[in-house]
C-alpha cells in the first residue's frame, strides 16, 4: 500500500497531515519577515531532502559494456539508474515519484525549485514571471514565426508552476482515442486531484460570466465539475482558498525518498546512445549543471532501464533532434552525428490561438483566472479572467494576463510585434488614466485547431529556443470558428450580468474603450455581423494561452507505449505525442499521465508486485 493509501485508512494521520500541511501552507505564505525566504527553503528542504542542485552529482566513469550495472545497486553513489526522467514538469514530476515506489530514479530539472519563489506560488502574482524575461526567470520567453509571443516553463513543475492553475479532466472521447486504459485512467486522475486541486470560491467577475453563458444558450449548468461535458461549468484550481498555488513539484512528496533523485538547475545536452548494435539504445544521458560543469548519467544494465524524455512540447523534439534523432537533412545541416533518421520529429505542432476581449469596469475587480468555462458546441470555449491591471504599478510595469510584454493583450498584428513596437506600447499605456485598465478579459480559444505548423533547429544550444510555427488560422474552419466565438464573446461583453457587475453604462463603457485605444487594447469589434471584419480582428489580435502540442506524434514518432520507434530504452511521456489539446486546459491530463505511465510501466515490469 502507498503513503496516501495508508493515510486515506488512518483517520488520525489523516488529521495530522492536514495539520502539518496547513502549518506549511501558512509559514509559507508568509512574505512579511526577511527570514521569510530562508523558512521556505528550509521547509522544502525537509519535505524534500532528495532535491538537489545539479553540481552536487559526481559523474560516474561510463560504462564499459552494456552489462554496466549500479555498485551494490546504491544510487547514491551516481552510479546508474534504473530511470532517467528529462524535465520535472507537469508529467515529469508524477512519473517520477510513482516510478520510485519500486526502482532507482534520476529526475533531471534544468530550472529551480517553485517552492520559495512567491511570484510562482501566488495567485496574485501570477503575472510577474511571465513578465521576468531573465535568465532565472520560471519561464523563457519565446516568439513563434507567427509573431505570437509566447513562454515556455523552466521551473520544477513545468507548466504548472508557471500557468493560470486551471484543473479539468480530458473528455471520455479523448481517452479512447488516445487508447488508454479507462479504469487506470480513473484511478489516476484522483491520485492527482487529493494531492493539489481546489475548488474555487467563486466571486463576482466569475459568477457574472457564468450568467451570461447561460443566457446566450451555452447550457446546461453543471455545477463544480472536473469533467468536460457540454455547458457551462466551474472546473478545480491548483490555487488553494488563500491564492497558494500548488504545483506537480508537490506530488514528488509522495515518492520514495530512498530511490530518487531530483537535480535541479541540471540541464540535459543529449541522450546518450550505443550504436554498437542492430538498433540504438539510450545508455545515459549528458547534462550541465548550474556553474557550467558537465556531468553524465547512465542507465542501469537492465534492458528495460529508460530514459524518459518529459521536456513538454518545444523541450522534447528539440532533444531528441540534438541528440541525433530526427530528419536527417536538418541533423547534418548543424553536423549533429545521426543516430536515427526520422522526419516526423517536430512536424505537427499545434497552438489553441485566443482572443481576448476586454471589459472595463466602473468598480474594484477581484483578481481571478479561469474558474468558470464555457463548452460550446461552436468548438470553442469561453473563459474569463481579472483584476490583473488594478494597480498603478502593474500599469507601469505590465498589464497582467493580458500585456504585450508578457505575450498577450495587443491589437497589432502578430507580423508587426517587435520590440520597438512593445516599447511604444508600454510608453503609451502610462499616459492613459487608471479606469481605463479597470476589469478584466473574456477569452475565445478554439478548442481542437486543424492548422498546423513545425518545429526546427536554430542552432545546437540546448539553451536556445529553436524556431516554432503554428500557422495559426491558415485552415479557414479555425477562422470560422473563431468568428463565431468573438460573436459570443461580444454578447457576453454587453450582457446585463456584466453591465450590471462593472456598474457601466453602455454609453461609458464605448467612452473607456475609446480610450483605451491608444494602449491597443483588445476592443469588442463594432461590427459584429461582418464576418470579414471579424475575421481580421482573429488574425490581428491572436494570443496563445499556452496550451501547444504536437512534434512527436503516436505511430510517426513513438509507439502507443510511448517508446520512440526505431530505438530501444528511450520513450516520451509528455504532451508532444497529443495530436490535440485535451478539455479546456490539457494540465489535469498531462498530470495523470505522468502517473498513469509510471503505474503502467510498474505493472508491465512486476506485475502485482509494483504495489500500485
């Protein structure tokens, strides 16, 4: 039996968990004292004494035959493992832990700890490190040849760390097409949920959304639900009631601290490979630790000893091409030594493209992100968020989910997004009056984009983004669909629920936006029955919601096991192998998965012996 399947039979260690857990939740949320930083340091680091930076590793000497083996089976010594899990994500993390329950695990983060980094663990917050395009920011900023900004994570706990915390399961549909195992899928979703989902409390900008989806036809009402079900529905957060956030960093608290092993700061070159035989197989792998020093890891003799690459949607083609693997012609064009020739790798990427609409309002906001979902048959979804531009020094600096800065809010056309551009928008927003920056945003997303584009190499720095299209709206089915979205979107906007709530007039509400203009921001179009101005606004005002995917897709790239074809020892897990975005937001999906490979592959290998 697990630790939480212990707990969930011992009522009282039960109550004491909650009473430590509570105790860390308060320490940690406390910013007041300077000392406040190190207590939480020193709280993770007795939650999770196995977390480690990466120059703290002492590289083994390589192995000398594929019988390599670990001394005396002591991980500790960095000798081998049984596996090597690349990037502590969203699914890194959940993997990783279940994996240790029975075998020696390496989880390779290339970020830091999200634990004692308040712009990552506040809700209010949530803005700042998208906005942080520093080196040691949790997120790297990227731009996608479309000219859409974008951010990728670059913390332990991936996207999770880094998003608006929204928690949905995938639909019944999406599960049978991908071919898991329902029951399995069952069991992991809640193993996932007790650890770090909420339910929101829900308040005014979130209640006013959820009347105005009822009353432009996206119904019925379902309540608080994980499930993604047609109609208007309240879905769970990683925010708990005090604006903590909870990320999948939290779920490694259930691994076996005896057979882990988390480096972070510890970022990953390449895979290694031996050649030497009919089919390559993953020996190790090369990564870098925080002062520059490199270190390599090796796999355990056993052959079904892996390196799992969970790198998300850019990080796992991009290591796979600089590891050898991928299409040949892009491979020797940067004189990368071929290990496999297989040009699937990277093609297929997909980006859900938003837009936003902004509502102003006539009172204080509370700050919220996505609570309250709109699941139209339109195949599109509406979403809400706010109170992210109330202050003066946000207007300054950024302007919450929806600025330029961070990748969002803009009415200039993706082509024409430069830096200067940016400039001249941060410069004009300071000149505009505070009321203007008042409220919040609906949001449009399509929910499956057809359009797809590419990911390819830019240069051999593992540290470098590599060069992303997503050609979004080049399917003219995603520009209708998008059309017919704004449409709902504008009706939301003007609905008396919103008008009501925001204490706008009609008449005040144009008066504002017409100021606003000047900060390009997103306004309700005027002419909602033109659909060839609407379809402009689409193109113009596109943004990304982060949900991307794609580059390594089930039977071009890996098996429906996840094993990259045409290697042994090496398998994804990750959202690279989705060919769409599942539910409204892919993070409780991704989140299972993790946990629902880790139980598979235990149960392949042991049977009813894994315990799980």
């Amino acid at each position: 039996m697990d630790f939480v399947g212990a707990l969930t039979q011992k009522p009282k260690l039960l109550f004491l968990r909650f009473l430590v857990l509570s105790l860390i939740s308060l320490l940690s949320s406390s910013q007041a004292a300077a000392s406040g930083a190190g207590a939480k340091n020193n709280l993770y680091k007795y939650r999770y004494p196995f977390i480690k930076e990466a120059s703290s590793f002492t590289s083994p000497p390589p192995p000398s035959s594929s019988s390599f083996s670990p001394r005396n089976g002591d991980h500790h010594h960095h000798s081998a493992f049984d596996y090597i899990v690349v990037g502590g994500g969203t699914a890194g993390c959940p993997l990783a832990a279940t994996l240790s329950q029975n075998f020696t695990v390496l989880l390779l983060e290339r970020g830091g700890v999200p634990f004692s980094d308040v712009n990552v663990s506040f809700l209010q917050n949530f803005h700042m490190t998208l906005a942080d395009t520093s080196p040691q920011s949790a997120s790297q900023y990227f731009i996608s040849t479309d000219g859409v900004l974008n951010a990728r994570a670059r913390v332990l706990g991936g996207g999770s760390s880094i998003n608006a915390g929204f928690y949905t399961r995938a639909s019944s549909q999406f599960i049978e097409r991908m071919g898991w195992d329902a029951k399995l899928v069952n069991e992991s979703f809640p193993w996932v949920e007790g650890q770090i989902v909420h339910q929101p409390k829900q308040e005014g900008w979130q209640k006013a959304l959820r009347d105005s989806l009822l009353d432009v036809g996206v119904s019925p009402f379902n309540g608080f639900t994980y499930d993604h079900i047609y109609g208007t529905k309240i879905g769970g957060t990683i925010f708990d009631r005090f604006g903590r956030r909870h990320t999948a960093a939290e779920l490694l608290a259930s691994a076996n601290p005896q057979k882990i092993t988390v480096l972070i700061r510890a970022t990953v070159q390449k895979i290694v490979f031996d050649t030497s035989g009919k089919r390559p197989k993953a020996v190790g792998v090369i990564f870098k630790d925080e002062n520059g020093n490199q270190h390599q890891a090796f796999l355990a003799g056993n052959p079904k000893s892996e390196v799992i690459l969970s790198c998300g949607a850019i990080g796992t083609p991009q290591m796979l091409k600089l590891s050898g693997v991928g299409p040949k012609a892009e491979l020797e064009k940067f004189n990368i030594s071929v290990v496999l020739d297989n040009v699937h790798i990277g093609k297929g990427m997909a980006d859900n493209p938003m837009n936003a609409v902004f509502v102003p309002s006539n009172r204080p906001v509370e700050q919220s992100l996505i609570e309250t979902v709109g699941i139209t048959k339109l195949g599109v979804y509406i979403e809400a968020s706010s109170g992210f531009g109330e202050s003066r020094d946000s207007i300054h600096c950024h302007h919450g989910i929806m600025s330029a800065e961070i990748g969002q809010l803009s009415t200039i056309p993706p082509k024409q997004r430069t830096p200067e551009a940016i400039q001249d928008y941060i410069r004009n927003k300071r000149t505009l009056p505070h009321e203007a920056f008042k409220g919040g945003f609906i949001l449009e997303k399509i929910a499956s984009p057809i359009s797809t584009g590419e990911l390819s190499l830019i240069n051999t720095n593992v540290d470098d983004n590599p060069s992303v299209s997503f050609n979004y709206f080049s399917h003219p089915l995603d520009l209708k669909r998008c059309v017919d979205g704004v449409r709902m979107a504008a009706k939301i906007v003007q609905s008396k629920h919103f008008l009501n709530y925001t204490q706008f007039d009609q008449k005040s509400v144009e008066a504002i936006l017409n100021a606003s203009v000047r900060a390009n921001v997103n306004l309700v179009p005027k002419h909602t029955n033109d659909t060839k101005s609407l379809e402009q606004f689409c193109k113009d005002t596109v943004i990304t919601i982060w949900h991307y995917h794609g580059g390594c897709h089930v039977g071009k790239v890996v098996s429906t096991e996840y094993k990259v074809l045409g290697i042994d020892r090496l398998r994804v897990v990750d959202g690279s192998t989705y060919d769409e975005s599942p539910g409204t937001n892919p993070q409780g999906t991704v989140l299972m998965m993790g946990r629902y490979m880790g139980v598979k592959i235990l149960r392949q290998r042991l049977g009813k012996a894994a315990g799980v």
